[in-house]
C-alpha cells in the first residue's frame, strides 16, 4: 500500500540500532535474572510497546501539541458495546437499505489488524446514493430522526479526503462486487483526545479516516455505543467538510463531521481541524491483510 516502501539499507541500519540498543540493556547493571524473566513472560506486551515507539518516533509531530494526555481522558465506551457478528450487522442494514443485498460471508473469520476492535459490515455509498452527500444525508436523517438532517440545515457540503478515497477503491479488491464492504475499523478509542489533523498525522501505515456515511453505518448497526453524556463522541476524519448559510461567518474554517450525543439527542456537527476535546475520539478504518 506505501509508496515509499521501505528499502534495505534503511531496514539494515534500524535493525543495527536496534541490536545496539539491546546489547547495552543486556551489558548493563539496570536487568537482573527476575526483571529478565518478567520481560519474558511479559512478551506480548514488550513487542506492542516496541511496535508504538516505532511509530511515534517515526511521525512527522507537527500537530503534535493537539493531543489531550490520555490521564486527562475520562470519557468511555459503554460497558456493555461490542462489535456485533457479521450477518446480524448485515440483516440490520438491509431493513434500513433493502437495495443492499451482497457481502463477504466470510468476514467474521479475517485476522483483525492491531488496534481494530472488529469487523464492521459498511455499505458502498454509490449503493445507497447518487453522491457522497446524499448517502451522508440519508444516514443522518435515519440517526436524528429527522426529515432534514444537520447537514441539510446546515448547508454542510462534504469532501473525501484523498486518502481514504483511494485506499478504499484500491484496497478492497476482493470486495469489489459486494454491495456491502467488510472492514476492520475502531470506533474511536484509540484516537480520543486527539485533534483531527493530529489524528491525520499519526495513522499508522495502513489507516485510514472513515466519514460521516461509514461512522453513520456503523453507529445503524451498533445504536448502543453512544447515547450518555459519558461516552465518546465520534468524529469522522474521513471527510472535510465546509459550511453555507445561514453559518457564513464559519465557512473558511477547516472543519470534520462528528457524531454526538447532546440535549438528549444524537446529531451530526462540525468540530474545528485543530479542535481537541476529552469526549471526542475519531473513528478510523484498516486495510485487511495488515
């Protein structure tokens, strides 16, 4: 999927650091035969926290400032979410959409990416929709409840970012004739405190931003993970999104959908690029295979 793979000499010299770096813990007075145990018997945790330094050392940083500490963090999932089987998402989807009818029945077996919470059953938005905008409308009129949506109201107008566009029309060939995509993806957990340009800067080689139509559908099939003032909400960096009337004064401003629960209620609304809030996580896909 990269188009910088790595080359050899790149891999030669970090894995020469690497070893450098672990001769001197092991030549060093800091370990001793029980803390090398516990490194052992503590290996899975050992690699995923060489596999995080790895990425944090390797990202650019430039939003690096538009991060809330995650002590700071107090908002959660619902204790009793979960990503729902394959074919029980996919029988509430068709309700809502009976135009949709193929999928991947073999989706729930697919090894799951690091940092994915599961497999989410999204539909194609050209099956639901002539545009992007109108399939983002129809979801939203289904979760407010409403016959104009925020968007509509709004005058919302919506962009892909060019990155998840082509990730999804180039790397779910398998799926290509599936009215309906299988796709490992988290819900926002792993992104909370983070603006959405920061958010952007620190996906890992092979994430990608989901929108408002793939949050929208996701949240269809899975009503229970946001609905109290103490969950996180869910934005969406997927998409770039500008506003009209009667909302001028807002329209140069870079802005992102986010789903959100307030005045008892759940609606679409626009957060600022660069915004942080420690009840905001932003929901992110993973390319299968990784």
């Amino acid at each position: 999927m990269t188009e910088n793979p790595i080359t050899s000499g790149q891999k030669r010299t970090v894995e020469g650091i690497i070893h450098a770096a672990l001769e001197g813990m092991l030549k060093g007075d800091d370990l001793d035969k029980v803390r090398m145990q516990r490194l052992i018997d503590r290996g899975e945790k050992l690699t995923a926290g060489m596999q995080e330094l790895f990425l944090d050392l390797s990202r650019e940083n430039a939003w690096e400032k538009e991060e809330i500490e995650a002590a700071e963090r107090n908002y959660l999932y619902p204790a009793q979410y979960g990503v729902k089987p394959i074919a029980e998402q996919v029988a509430i989807l068709t309700r809502y959409f009976p135009e949709l009818e193929t999928y991947d029945k073999h989706g729930d077996e697919w090894p799951l990416p690091r940092r994915a919470e599961g497999p989410y059953a999204i539909p194609k938005w050209t099956k639901v929709a002539g545009t992007y905008r109108d399939a983002v409308i129809r979801v939203a009129r289904l979760i407010e409840k409403t016959e104009r949506s925020t968007f509509e109201e709004c005058d919302v107008q919506l962009a892909r970012t060019v990155h998840t566009a082509e990730v999804l029309d180039q790397n779910f060939d398998g799926q290509r004739d599936h009215d309906i995509r299988i796709v490992p993806a988290q819900f926002g957990r792993v992104h909370a405190g983070r603006s959405a340009r920061r958010t952007r800067e620190v996906y890992s080689t092979r994430e990608f931003g989901l929108g408002a139509f793939e949050v929208g559908c996701m949240f269809l099939t899975h009503p229970g993970r946001l609905g109290h003032v103490d969950w996180h909400w869910i934005g969406c960096p997927g998409d770039d999104a500008t506003l009209g009337e009667p909302l001028a004064e807002m329209k140069q401003e870079q802005l992102v959908p986010c789903l959100i629960f307030s005045d008892g209620k759940m609606r679409f609304a626009m957060s600022g690029m660069g915004k942080t809030a420690v009840n905001l996580g932003y929901a992110t896909g993973f390319v299968i295979g990784m």
